[in-house]
C-alpha cells in the first residue's frame, strides 16, 4: 500500500482549474519529485494535501485513510509535516522556540497538557539535537527572523522534523539558494530519507531533482503530465513542450 | 497614611492593570487586536451587580460568577470573531462593543440609562472593607492575574499563542488548533476583565452603560500598547501611567479620548512596541548600557 493515494484530485478558485483529476502515489521510503513550470499547481497540490486548501473533488488517502478536508492541525499531528515555498519561520521568536512551537504538537491537543510547562530540560534538548541535525549547531537563542535565508530553509526542515513526520514535503527547498548551500541541503534531504523518512519535494533545480529523486512527476496547468523516472521524463515530448513550448519539439 | 483620594486613584489604576493585563493575552500574546474589551467588562459588572442587587448573592460568588460569565461570553463571541481577520475583527470586535453597550442601554432588565445602584462594597468577616482594604483585594487580583499570566506564558498555550501570532498558517502547518487557541485566548482575557468589572461594580457601587463603551476600550488598548504589547511589564507600567495622568493633569482628564487617541497614533508611528517593548528605545538603551557596563566589571 502507498503511504499517500491521491485520486481524482480536484481543485479550483473563482472557475479557475489549478488542480484537474490528478491521481499519484507516494510510496513508503521514495523521494518523490514533483516538477512542473511556474502555475502548474504543484504548491496547490502540497496545500490540498497539508489541509490548507480543502479540494473541490477527490481523495487523499494517508496510510488508507482520507484526509482531504481535515484541517492542516489534525493532517500535521497524523505526520505529514511542510516547508513553506517562501519560508515562513516565526520570525521573532528563536530558533529553539520555532522548534519548540512544532515540538508541541504531543501536548496541545488535550487542554491539561497543553498548561505544562514548555521549555523543560527534555523538551529544549530535544529540540537543539533536531536543529543540530539541519546543521544549525550554534546561536540558537536568536531569532528566526534575522537568519539569511539559507538556514531559514534548514530552521524550516528542523521544524518540520519536529512533528516527528514520517511523511515530508518540501516546497522548493533550493530555491534562492547558492549552489554550495543547495548542495548541502541535498545532503540533508538524502540523510533524512535514509532515516526512513518518505519525502515529495517541489523542486525547479533540475540537476537536484535528476540528483535525489528516482521518480518524478509532472504538473503542467494542473494537469499530471507524466510520471516517471527522470531518464524517461527527460525525453519525454509532453513535458519538453511544457517546459519549452511546442515550437521546441 | 494614604489619603482617601489617592486610594480612590490607586484603586482605578488597579483595575486598570487587571484590564490591560488582560486584553494583552488576547492582543499581546495571541495577536487578535480586540477594540471591544470594555464590553466584557461590562458584562462582567452587570452580571456581578444584578446578583448582588437582585439575587442576594454575596460580594464573592458575584465576582467569581461575573469572570465566569464574561469568560463565556467571550467564547462564544470569539467563535464569529474568528472567522475574520485582522482588519475585520477589528470592525468585528467594535461592533460587540457597540452592541452589548446598547443592550445595558436599553434592556429595561439591565436598568437602561439609570444604570444598575445600591451595589456594596465587599464584606468580610461581617463588616464592610474600607477603602484600604479594597485596594489590598485589588491587588490581590492583581498578583493572581500576574500569577496567571506567567504560568500560561511558560507554557505550551503560551508558545501556541505566540506561533499564531506570529504566522497563523505556518502556526496550523506545526499541529496547533489555531481556533481553539484563539478562543482560549479570548475566554481567559474576557474573563479577566468579568473580574475587573465585577471589582468596578463594587468600588463604584453604581454603573451606568457609558462606563463600558468603546472609549473605554480604546482607553484600555491605549495602555497595552503604551507600556508595550505583548510583556508583562507593558500593560501594568502603561495602566499606572495612562491611569495617572487624568489625575495629576486636569486638561489630560478633559480631553482623555483625544489625549490617548494622538497617543496610539504617535506610538504606532515611532515605537510600535510602546515605551517598554523588547525593541523600544529605553529597553534597547538599557540593554546598551548594561552592554557597556559589562567589560568594567571584570
């Protein structure tokens, strides 16, 4: 059984069709990438499956039980945790507390855990080890907003690991990032995986995507294009048309 | 000792801080900007007034039972308020100023215009407590909202607070129940102010609607944001002196509404964190200067 089924995915705003009858599996342990050029839906996709958006028609099944529709507290708690396209930590707060805020996660859905207090010894340990984890071992009591982007990116992954996910999807992780640093988060999305995290990445950087993900997927105006491994996506006419226009072809 | 006036000012300024304290964990810690806080306590001193008045409730269950009921008023209102944003609750929370005012206004039940009389100060131990005394039970109350306010700010509401706050999408995304948040931070705010208003009630011994209009409100937003929204200090340093002034300036008195009006508008304009915020002139001078003093003393 796939971890996530999505079928019949349908989502629309004011008559306009960002998501049409799309149908994909992730399956347990992949990386999974979803491809597509600017508009194709692929963020619309992440927020119907996060419970941001609730879909029009279709399903979205987490290990055999429907989610759509489930507001994104219940769908983040079941383990499927997001990073945000522009990132979006909370910026006052410090890099221990964004942390903390997804750590919490266990304590706020019965109101008697929830007044405990936060920052214990256990709590605060385990969120440094998740930000040494993403490579941000030092100035954790700053706060997220004065980061450069690039450990914006990784505060998010921490965070995001925090809800103890066994389902990640990362909204162009590389995006703004200089080739070194987009390198290393590549590490970072391999190891993750390796730890037995199953992970749909949103990605525009094609070396990363051919790089890290051995099967793809391909939105083009909300419309699943092709899926595949990359080798095949790369040669297939339908997606060089999108990517290029039919002139190309 | 204390002449009788001062305590009057004293008392006021009290349940002044029990009011900003607790519009700062709606506004401050969760982020809902409230224009309405006068509303609940309002509720809060008409609930508490027509049981003592008609009920024979005593001094004590009346006040317990106004926080109650102002708490659950605030609940259930919070959930529409919900449904809107920023700008719109606002409007939003306005607009339940403007009506529970007209309701105590014109309800025949609530007194109307000839507001609710003969309310009593406190009893204890058999005899009525002198106005001392009612200051020492205000700030007992006060010691008990501060109490309160820190236990919720050490724990997990507190940080699920400040997540929605800061990113209420991003807040959601992490596992947190952003509407139950959201009305747990408008239930206990609300009924803080229930409290203040039953203590209003009693030390006044008479209401009247006009108390608890939306001047009043801005009156009391006005003293979050001086002091600086979203600490502890803030609130408390911003009731004392925006409760103050009135009385050491009596052009401030007359015209307090336009006064605290130029107030919000200077202070959203030139430190948005009030005087006492972590990013406001004197707590970043302080911070200098202890920077400075530092190196001397090793």
């Amino acid at each position: 059984m796939a971890l996530l089924e999505i079928e019949h995915l349908t989502k629309e705003f004011d008559g306009v069709t960002a998501l049409q009858d799309v149908n994909l599996q992730v399956r347990e342990g992949e990386i999974l990438g979803v491809i597509g050029p600017n508009g194709a839906g692929k963020t619309t996709l992440f927020n119907c499956i996060t419970g941001m958006f609730s879909p029009d028609r279709g399903t979205i099944r987490f290990r055999g039980e429907p989610i759509q529709g489930r507001r994104p507290h219940e769908i983040a708690r079941r383990g499927i945790a997001r990073t945000f396209q522009i990132v979006r930590p909370f910026p006052a707060l410090s890099l221990t507390d964004n942390v903390l805020v997804a750590y919490g996660h266990r304590y706020y859905p019965r109101l008697g855990a929830s007044t405990t207090a936060s920052r214990t010894q256990a709590s605060l340990q385990a969120c440094h080890r998740l930000l040494d984890r993403v490579g941000m071992a030092a100035g954790h009591e700053r706060a997220a907003g004065t980061l450069p982007l690039g450990f914006k990116k990784r505060l998010e992954i921490a965070r995001a690991l925090a809800l103890n996910p066994s389902l990640l999807l990362l909204d162009e992780p590389s995006g703004g990032l200089r080739h070194e640093e987009s390198q290393e988060l590549l590490e970072l999305i391999r190891r993750l995986n390796q730890e037995g995290i199953t992970i749909v990445l949103i990605e525009h950087n094609m070396p990363i995507v051919m790089g890290v993900c051995r099967r793809l997927v391909v939105l083009d105006h909300g419309i699943q294009i092709a899926e595949g491994d990359p080798a095949a996506i790369q040669r297939n006419p339908q997606v060089i048309e999108a990517y290029l226009g039919k002139a190309s072809v | 000792m204390l002449s009788g006036y001062v305590v009057t000012v004293l008392i006021t300024i009290g349940i002044y801080v029990i009011l900003a304290l607790s519009l700062n964990m709606i506004t401050g810690y969760a982020g809902q900007i409230s224009l309405g806080h006068a509303a609940f306590m309002g509720i809060g001193a008409y609930t508490s007034a027509l049981l003592y008045t008609r009920a024979e409730f005593s001094f004590w269950p009346a006040f317990f039972v106004a926080g109650l009921v102002a708490g659950a008023v605030g609940a259930v209102l919070a959930i529409p308020c919900l449904r809107v944003r920023e700008d719109f609750l606002a409007i939003t929370t306005m607009g339940i100023n403007f009506v529970v005012e007209a309701t105590f206004l014109y309800v025949p039940f609530f007194g109307a215009g000839m507001g609710i009389g003969g309310i009593n100060p406190p009893r204890l131990f058999g005899s009525e407590i002198s106005k001392p005394g009612f200051l020492l039970l205000v700030t007992g109350v006060i010691a008990a909202v501060i109490a309160v306010d820190r236990w919720l700010i050490r724990s997990w509401i507190g940080l699920a607070w400040a997540a929605i706050r800061e990113d209420e999408e991003a807040a959601g995304a992490m596992g947190i129940d952003v509407v139950r948040f959201k009305v747990l931070a408008f239930t206990l705010g609300s009924a803080g102010a229930g409290l203040a208003g039953s203590l209003y009630a009693h030390f006044l011994t008479f209401i009247m609607p006009v108390n608890f209009g939306f001047g009043q409100s801005i009156v009391i937003l006005s003293m979050v944001v001086f002091g600086g929204i979203g600490t502890l200090r803030g609130p408390i340093v911003g009731a004392i002196v925006l409760g103050a002034l009135p009385e050491i300036s009596r052009p401030a008195m007359e015209y307090r509404t336009l006064l605290y009006g130029i107030l919000l508008l200077m202070l959203m304009r030139y430190q948005p964190d009030g005087i006492l915020g972590e990013r406001s002139l004197l707590v970043r001078g302080w911070h200098a200067l202890r920077q400075q003093a530092a190196p001397m003393k090793n």
